[in-house]
C-alpha cells in the first residue's frame, strides 16, 4: 500500500490555488520590460508599508541584505555591539558580523523561542548600539519589554520580522514596533516570493533614504555615488508575484492558526510531545509549526517512515556556530538555545493542507506519542 507524502510546506498547491492572477502579473512584468525596481516595487512597497501601518518600505535582494542595510543605515560597524537572539536562523549574527559589529548574544524565553527579555539589560555595555529581536516561527517577541530597554540605554531596535509577517503583539504588527523591521520574501515564507527578496520598513525618512541610496551603489542620481552602497534591488516580477500574494496574507495566516489550533487540541493530552505556545497578548502566524519532544530525532525518523515531511530549526544555536566560536562563545553560554536546537521539530503546517493530511498527521503524532 502506498504512503500519503505530506511535505512540510507546498509550494505547487500555493500556485495552483491563484495561478491565473500570478501568471497575469508575471505577463504584464515582461510586457513592461522593466526588470529592476520600477513601478511594481514602488507599489509594492506602498503597499506593504501601508499593511504595517508604517510609513515607508524598501525592497531589497533578500531578508539577509535587509539586516545588513539597516545596520548600516544606522551606522553600525566596526567597534560597536548588537543584541541578538542566541537560537535563531544565522543570518541575523551574519549580518552584524558583516558589517564589522560584534553580535552580542542572549538566551531565550524557552516558550517562545524569543530572546528572553530578562536577561538583555545585563548585556549591555557602553558599545551596545542596538538590539535585533527576531520574532521566531511566527510568534512576536515582547516588544514592550524590548522597547522600555532600548529608550532607557538609547538603543536601536531592528525588528527581524522574516518569519511573522502579519504577527501581532498587543494589537500592532510586527515590523511596525521598531525603528527599523526587516522582512524576507525567501519562498517558504507566509508572504514568499519565487526567489529571494527582502524589504525593510521604517517611519524614518531619513533611514529610508539612506537605505535607497545604500541598495543601489550609494547614489540618489544614477552614476554619482555618494557613499559606498551595495547592488541588492528587489525585481520587478519578484514583487508583481508579491502583490498578488499579499492580498491572500490574512487569509493564509488566518488557516494556518486554525490547523495550528487542531494541531494543538490532538497533541494536549501527549506528555511526550509539547505543542507551540501562544502568549495571549500576541497572535502568532505560524510560518513554522515547531513542537518539542525529549525525543526529537526518534520522533522525527517516525515521521518520514510515516511519510511526513519534517524539519529542525535550528541544530546549532548561534553560539555553537563557526563564527560566533571565533568570538569566544562556546557550549554551555546559552542552556536554553542548546536545549532547544536537540528538541525542537517542525512538522507541516501550509494553507492548502487538506482535512486528510492533517488527519493523517495528528494521527501519526497520537500513535507516536502513546509509544
């Protein structure tokens, strides 16, 4: 008898489900003959910014260049130290050691994979110059806690909103908190493209200018440069595709916290496994759907003989990486990030998973759980 596959996201189905708006817009993209920003990311732009509730946007290559732009539009570099999340994807550390910055980095909250709030006054130093806070898997971190730091030591806060765009905390959107929020259109993402992209939103006019002039060799008119930039531009079809695809968003994000609701009720009664958790004052978007379990790789074996796809965000923390050893972190800095990268897993959740699949999954999970 043949296994059901079930894969961790589904990106075909995706397609098929807006298929004639998305080929329209692709059309009229090579129509245009206009390839490299022009007037579909200007639109887009708008019209992100204006779902945030923010006041500019600014399309860029990829989430990774966002980070790094927005840091350098700040004036980060060399000599200057940047709070981040030790349990996180390595691009947020990335983009503050690329621009010279020492990431500085903190333990997690272990319910909700966000940067531990508590523990970040400790951290700063007289070379502290911002924080990152990165709202992991969809849930936002606690913005208020994060801001009443920030104003106490005049800090910068660079949201890094790659994975919960459409999150909420107290009734705001993530990306719209900081000084800076960073977004990714990376394809596996709520809001993906067909390829990279990236945008970062701001209330600042002067750091969005700074950060157009940055993304496109540091010019405001065409072949006169005026500080030294980066070629790192959003494409027009990347955000024709977008747009179509930001007016499915709430929908999308509004199946994905019913699955995760499901998911939740079936896994409650598993001591074995642990389901997601929600704080009440957010609203999590579930771009991952990332249980934890003593026996995660056991689990996670189980799984792909059922033929359920899954996946392990992250095995390394931060401060186990190559890069970040060399700055002198080692095993045993960060016990809640270590803990967390050998017992979380990520199992399917995507907008077009049929009632069978997600039958199918729970009951794999129930029968798991019960060994």
């Amino acid at each position: 008898m043949s296994i059901m596959i079930i894969p961790l996201l589904d990106l075909p189905a995706q397609y098929q489900g807006i298929k004639t708006e998305i080929d329209t817009a692709i059309q009229r993209v090579l129509e245009s003959g206009h390839f490299i920003l022009g007037e579909e990311v200007a639109a887009l732009e708008k019209e992100v910014a204006a779902y945030l509730g923010v006041q500019h946007g600014v399309g860029v290559a990829s989430g990774t260049d966002a980070l790094i732009l927005a840091l350098r539009a700040l004036g980060i570099g060399p000599g200057d130290e940047v709070i981040i999340p030790a349990y996180t994807f390595f691009a947020t550390a990335g983009a503050v050691l690329h621009v010279g910055a020492r990431p500085v980095l903190v333990d997690i909250d272990p319910r909700t994979y966000c940067i531990d709030v508590e523990r970040i006054s400790e951290k700063i130093t007289t070379a502290t110059k911002a924080i990152i806070p990165v709202h992991l898997y969809g849930h936002p971190a606690e913005m208020d806690a994060i801001k009443d730091v920030a104003q106490q030591h005049g800090l910068k806060i660079i949201e890094d909103n790659a994975q919960a765009f459409g999150g909420e905390y107290k009734g705001r959107k993530t990306g719209s908190m900081g000084d800076v929020a960073c977004l990714s259109f990376f394809p596996s993402k709520n809001l993906g493209g067909y390829g990279d992209g990236g945008m970062l939103v701001s209330d600042d006019p002067s750091l969005a200018e700074k950060v157009r002039m940055l993304r496109a060799h540091g010019w405001k008119t065409k072949y006169f440069p005026e500080i030294l930039g980066y070629n790192s531009r959003l494409d027009a079809l990347q955000a024709a595709i977008l747009r179509v695809k930001l007016g499915y968003l709430d929908s999308w994000n509004a199946r994905r916290r019913e699955i995760a609701a499901g998911y939740g009720r079936g896994l409650a009664p598993l001591s074995k496994i642990t389901a997601p958790y929600e704080s009440p004052e957010c609203r999590h978007v579930y771009h991952l759907y990332v249980i934890r379990a003593a026996a995660r790789d056991e689990i996670q074996q189980m799984l792909k003989k059922a033929g359920i796809v899954s996946g392990v965000y992250y095995p390394q923390p931060l401060h186990m990486t190559q890069p970040c050893r060399e700055l002198g972190y080692k095993e045993g800095n960060f016990p809640q990030s270590e803990k967390a990268s050998r017992e979380t897993l990520a199992i399917p959740i995507y907008p077009e998973m049929t009632q069978e699949q997600i039958d199918v999954v729970l009951a794999t999970m129930e029968h798991i759980g019960k060994l």
